[in-house]
C-alpha cells in the first residue's frame, strides 16, 4: 500500500514507484464516472420484517431509512479542515436534505469500498466534488420517481428540499422516510438520466456551514486517537534509533522490567537505511499498564547502538554544501530562450542566494495508535490516519496477513499537516499488540515527535536576473537543491522529483523569454516527508523575494510588476520546455486545470483593492506583497507590519484573496487560510530543525519554537473569489505566498533584505 502523492512521482525514473504510487485517480475501478461505476454497480438497498425500519442505500455514502433518518458517510479524515463537514455538505446539497437533521458516520479504511480516502494534496474536494454531487443526485432521483409514482405525476414536476420531496403543482409534500419503502426493490437509475441541480439552485454549496463536530470538539467529547480505551488495553513506548539508520547491538531491560506497571519489553526490527516511509524504525518497545509506567521503564532501558553510516551527519555542513553547489551548471529541469546570451546583453543582473532549515510538522496532538491483533492473526486498529488505507496496508503487510484480515478505524486528528498519512506508528502499534497478546497504543511523546518526523527538507538556492537597459525581465535562471522525498526510500534519488519542483519551481508563470531551471544533487540522511505545501515553501520564499527585487530594479510598484510580468491572460503549459522531466500539476490533467494567468492577476487586483494597497502604502503603512498558485488555488497575500507601543515589530493584518473555483465551504476556506497564516509565521519566524551527529538537536516546543499568540497575525481577512470553475485546495495554499509576502514587508520596514529562513521580526 503506497500513499497517494501522484505529483510527487517522476513519471521518467520509474524506480521511485517503490515510494510514490499515484492511487486510481479515476476513482478506483469504477471507470469513467459518468458509467453510474461510482455506484461500484450495486444497489445496497435492504428491508427489515414488518413493523422494523427500513433502510434505502443507493451508494456507500448515503443512506436513509423510514425513521426519516439520512445518514452520509465522511470518508476522509478530519484534522481541522471540515472535511468531514464538506462532503457530506456537496452531497445533501444535491439530495436536497435537512441540513440541521443530517447525522454523518466516518467510514472506516476501506478503497474498495469508499475510493481513496488519502486526505492530503488538498485534493479532497477537487476529487470528490463531482462524485458527491452525483451520489446526492440519484438518490434525489430516486426519490422523486417514487413520490411521482405515489402522486401519478411527472416527476419533472417534483423536487426535494429540506428532506421533502415536493410536488411544484399542488404543493404535496413527502418525507423521504416515507417514501423508502417504495425504493427497497427500486433499481438504480441510468447514470445518463440522473442530473445536477443548476448551481443557482444549491443552497448549502457556498456558504458557511459551521462543521459538523464543532459543539463535541469545544466541549471536550471528541475522540482522538489517544482517547480511544479497549479493555485489557497496554501502553507502549518506544525508544527508537537516534541516527536513522542505526542498529540495536544490544539492550539490558532488567531495571525497566523492574518499574511497577511494565510488563515486558520487546525489540522492533528496523527497516535499515533509507528507512522507507511506512516502515517501523528499529527500536526497543517498554509495554506497560500505563503511560508513566511505560516512560519510565524507557528511561530505565540500558541499550547499545550501531549508529550506521549518518552518525557524523551534520544539517549545517550540508546546506553549506549545497549552497556552494548552486554556483556551478546543475541538471537542466526546464529551459526556454537562450539564458547565457541574455546574461551576456543584460545591462543589470540580480543575483541571490535563499536558505530554509528543515521542518517538523509538530502536530499538537503526537501520534498514537491502537492496535488489537486477535488470535487468529486479524487486525483492528484505531488511529489518527491522514491515510487509513495505507496504513491498513501497511499493518498487513507488517503482520504477514491479507489486508483484508485488517480493519483501520479513523479518528479525529490533533492536526496532520502530512505527517499522519505516514503509517510508521500504526504499524509498531500492530507489531506490539501481537506481541503482548493484548490491545496495545503506542504513545508518541513531543520528543519523540520532534526526533523522528518525516521532515520538510532544508534547501538551498541561487536565482540570478538579467534586465536590459529598457528595464524589461530578458533572463530568469533558478538553481534548486534539497534532499528529496524519494530518497528516503532510496539512496539514488539525488535530484528533487518533477513533483516536487512542479510544487512552485518548474511552474514558472511569468513572461520571460528566457528560463533556465536548474537542480542540484543532495543526498538524505534523515527520512524526509511531505509537509503542509511541501516545497513550495521555499520555492515561493525564493521566487517572490526575488521578485520584490526585481521589481525595485525596475523602479515598479510590486503589484504593478508581478501583473505586467504575468503578461497577457492566458493559459500555460509547461511541458515543451522541461528537459528530460515532466510537468505534473499536481497530478492533474494540465487542459482540466490549466494554469491562467488572468485568474493569478484577478487574485493580486483583488488583494490589492481589498487590502487598500495604494492608499496604505502613500500613507506610509510597511507592506509586503506576493502572489503564489499551490494545489491548483491561486491567493495573493499582503502583510502589513507594525510597531507597537513597546517598540516591537508585529503583523498587524494579513491580506488573502483566493480563486478556489467553487468554493464549497466559505467558513472552512476562510479558517484555513486564518490557520495557514499562523503556521507560516512559524515557519518563517521561530521554527527550525538541525542535525549534529546524525541526530536532531530541538527536543520540545522550548527548543522547537512554533508563534505563541502575541506573535499572531492581529487581523486576517480572507477575500474568497466567486467562480463556478471546478474546486480545488484550500489546505495548504495559505502557506507559500505568506512568507515571501512578510519577508518583503521586513524589508520595507528596516532595508535589509532577508535571504535565510527563519528570521526575526
């Protein structure tokens, strides 16, 4: 089982397909949706004996029964984001339900069941838009034909609305519970007769529907993975191996046995270096009846290491390394025009070089895991799975079982950001309930989240412009270098991914005749992993820097710059100028979702009139600007900064404006880009990882630093563009405008560029 990250894979160095396996984009077998295969061509309709409910199911998403009851199934996971509110909001909106009566179930890890459930990408909406709506709309069908038949009216004549079906004629009314005895034996419908509502008739797309858990999460009653409890259930901890790659020589566990409440204490086998992305580090396991009992007995654990081929591994020595590497030729990734020659003409180069540390994603909830593996070798577990099916896999393969002996309950989750869809720590949860003969969680702690993250590279880079003596942008030549996602699946994978550098890089938009992108080889030494945005986090920190530059070279308004240098609205495609690679968009078909330039200067004029850009910046406000498209989604930012009374630079309002396309969830999409300004300031300002020794030197949120609230944006206003287009993300796009956007604001504010995250404001 591999995780769904299909723009990270490079479709030309098939050797990656051992760590980035695109899922069924097409949703599973089920071909092309417009077949009715969303249906997986089964009616689960069922009765009961007389007098009992009956239930009508016409697809695994949505079912109702006589009691008037309709049930919808969220089939990814929650972590914030609403959606487990989002798509079942698409799906009543298209059956025409109750909204304030609807009960939503979250489905267990299940692809042949419930398609892809991996929520990362941001792609939930964009995926399943489409299949919730027609999952609404035939049961709406249904429904009507049934009223229809009762009434011996057209159907045409009838529509549903607040869980009625409605004659428009006489004004009879039908609840659905009523009519589902008549669908029991009903066949599905042709998928060719089953419409969507016009947009102008939804009336829950759109708007602001709060999220379905939100009195349970404030009043403390949700459940996230460690608030699950079995009978007979033991806590596990584990101490893992301090330098990827290290192996256990020996342990003594004499004194941990010795603390009251541990019960035993095991070995996990390691999976060796590169250590893979869904295997269990090597490690030696204290089980326990408690959580203290089972930290101190780890404490107690007396143990030898072998710490392999990265105990001399130092971050700073490296990104010095590649900082120098960026001053040679790299591999070529995307080339137009003839760069050299417009270095040659140029009558003004700009040149600099941009740094960003590694990250941690720091969930406030560290992962945990509950397994419970039976005697005859079946599974179930409970946990905070971002990706339940890979972790089911994942378990399986672990175990030696058939996936199908394994069941993956998911929980709520204390946030994910991309960490959780990694299913190490489910699968040594697995590992450790086989072991003790019982139902086992494995307890991370913030230390152990801290030290063995699948983290956010650090990078390096050098982007060189040439101006001719008009002014005008002739040459543009990007050098990239960061240890790649692959290889910690692989030590051959030196160069970025075309995933990877199509995350803000190879994605170029601007209107320069001459481009040359470069990448350089890094290797990796830690396990390295996809973080909110993923390497647009640098490259846009990059890009936009240097576009605020350029813009001052050219004696332009930022604003004005980046909309003259868009050029004519247009859409792009990438891929006759990539050299030896490919253009992945995000895993989409670039005629689905071509990058428009119109819509990218749509955004920018938005923010700049919603944020009074002209006004603000003739009275003397400090503002930063930048504009970024991620995940198909494109947002304008700017910053605006301020001195507070005590003398200290603080972020005194945040600008964003999105073209999302439909916008399914406008309170969603705006607290998403409230959370994403937040998370980037960490990123930009206090957050960094380093190596010395082969091992991470930040322990806890002390060291590791993450924004407390006085360093939180003031105001955030998020301006949401109405576009009937086809959705997109909104989870990660609020991080990469932001830094470069705030780094630029800084340098309005003091006259000193920043080149090197993170840095002090």
């Amino acid at each position: 089982m591999l995780p769904n990250i299909p723009f990270l894979k490079n479709k030309k160095r098939e050797d990656q397909s051992k760590v980035f396996s695109p899922s069924r984009r097409d949703f599973l077998k089920f071909g092309s949706l417009a077949t009715g295969g969303l249906f997986l061509g089964v009616s689960f309709q069922c009765s009961g004996p007389k007098g009992e409910t009956v239930t009508f199911a016409p697809n695994v998403y949505i079912s109702i029964n006589s009691d008037n009851e309709v049930t919808l199934v969220a089939h990814r996971s929650e972590m914030g984001t609403g959606i487990r509110t989002s798509l079942p909001q698409i799906m009543a909106d298209e059956l025409g339900a109750d909204w304030s009566k609807i009960k939503i179930v979250q489905a267990e890890g299940d692809e042949e069941k419930y398609g892809n459930q991996n929520t990362d990408g941001s792609f939930s909406v964009r995926m399943f838009y489409e299949p919730m709506r027609k999952a609404g709309a035939t049961a709406r069908h249904m429904l009507i034909a049934a009223a229809a038949s009762e009434w011996s009216v057209d159907a045409s004549e009838c529509d549903t609305e607040n869980g009625m079906v409605i004659h428009s004629g006489n004004g009879k009314k039908l609840s659905f519970g009523d009519l589902v005895g008549k669908l029991v034996d009903a066949p599905l419908p042709a998928p060719e007769s089953v419409k969507l509502k016009d947009f102008s008739k939804l009336k829950l797309i759109g708007t602001d529907v709060p999220i379905y858990d939100l009195k349970d999460i404030v009043t403390g009653k949700s459940v996230f993975g460690a608030d699950v409890n079995l009978p007979n259930m033991k806590i596990a901890v584990v101490m893992r191996t301090p330098v990827i790659g290290a192996t256990l020589t020996s342990y003594n566990d004499e004194k941990a046995l010795a603390v009251p409440g541990v019960e035993q204490v095991v070995k996990i086998e390691g999976s060796g270096f590169p250590p893979g992305l869904d295997k269990a580090l090597e490690g030696v396991a204290v089980i326990a009846t408690n959580t203290w009992s089972a930290i101190k007995g780890r404490e107690a654990l007396e143990v030898v290491w072998d710490l392999g081929e990265n105990q001399n591994y130092n971050s700073d020595q490296q990104l010095a390394e590649m900082l120098e590497s960026t001053k040679g030729s790299g591999k070529v990734r995307r080339e137009r025009g003839d760069f050299d020659a417009a270095g040659k003409a140029a009558s003004k180069t700009l040149e600099s070089t941009y740094e960003a540390p590694f990250y941690a994603h720091a969930t406030i909830e560290p992962p945990a895991a509950i397994a419970d593996v039976k005697e005859d070798g079946s599974c179930e577990v409970w946990s905070p799975s971002q990706h339940p099916q890979w972790a089911r896999g994942a378990v399986a393969a672990a175990l030696g079982v058939d996936v199908a002996n394994v069941k993956v309950n998911v929980t709520l989750l204390g946030g994910g950001f991309g960490r959780k869809s990694k299913p190490d720590f489910v699968v040594e949860a697995a590992l450790l309930s086989k072991a003790a003969k019982a139902p086992v969680r494995v307890q991370w702690t913030r230390e152990d989240d801290l030290h063995f993250d699948f983290f956010h590279s650090h990078s390096a880079q050098r982007i060189k412009a040439t101006l001719d003596s008009s002014g005008n942008l002739t040459g543009w030549n990007h050098h990239t270098v960061f240890p790649a996602i692959g290889s910690t699946g692989s030590k051959e994978e030196l160069h970025p991914s075309d995933g990877e550098l199509g995350l803000g890089c190879t994605d170029f938009p601007f209107d320069v005749p001459n481009i040359r992108i470069e990448s350089h080889e890094s290797t990796g030494n830690t396990r390295v992993g996809w973080l909110r945005s993923v390497s647009n986090i640098h490259h846009a920190f990059a890009i936009h820097s240097m576009m605020d530059e350029i813009a001052e070279a050219r004696g332009k308004d930022p604003i004005e710059n980046a909309i003259e240098l868009l050029g004519e609205d247009r859409d792009i495609t990438f891929q006759s100028e990539m050299v030896d690679s490919n253009y992945e968009n995000y895993g989409e078909k670039i005629e689905d979702f071509p990058w428009n330039t119109g819509r990218m200067k749509n955004v920018i004029r938005t923010v700049a009139e919603k944020s009074n850009w002209n006004s603000n910046k003739a009275a003397g406000k400090i503002m930063g600007f930048a504009a970024h498209k991620s995940f198909l989604t494109y947002v304008g930012c700017v910053v605006i900064l301020e001195k507070d009374t005590a003398g200290k630079t603080v972020i005194s309002d945040v600008f964003y404006a999105v073209d999302c396309g439909v916008a399914v969830n406008t309170d969603r999409i705006r607290s998403q880009f409230e959370g994403g300004s937040q998370f980037a300031t960490s990123l930009a300002t206090t957050s960094a990882i380093t190596f010395d020794k082969g091992q991470v030197q930040q322990n806890n949120f002390d060291t590791y630093k993450i924004i407390r609230m006085p360093a939180s944006p003031k105001n955030i206003h998020v301006h949401i563009i109405e576009s009937q287009i086809k959705p997109t993300g909104v989870g990660e796009p609020p991080v990469p405008p932001f830094i470069p956007a705030l780094a630029n604001a800084m340098y309005q504010m003091n006259g000193q560029r920043i080149y090197k995250l993170p840095f002090t404001i």
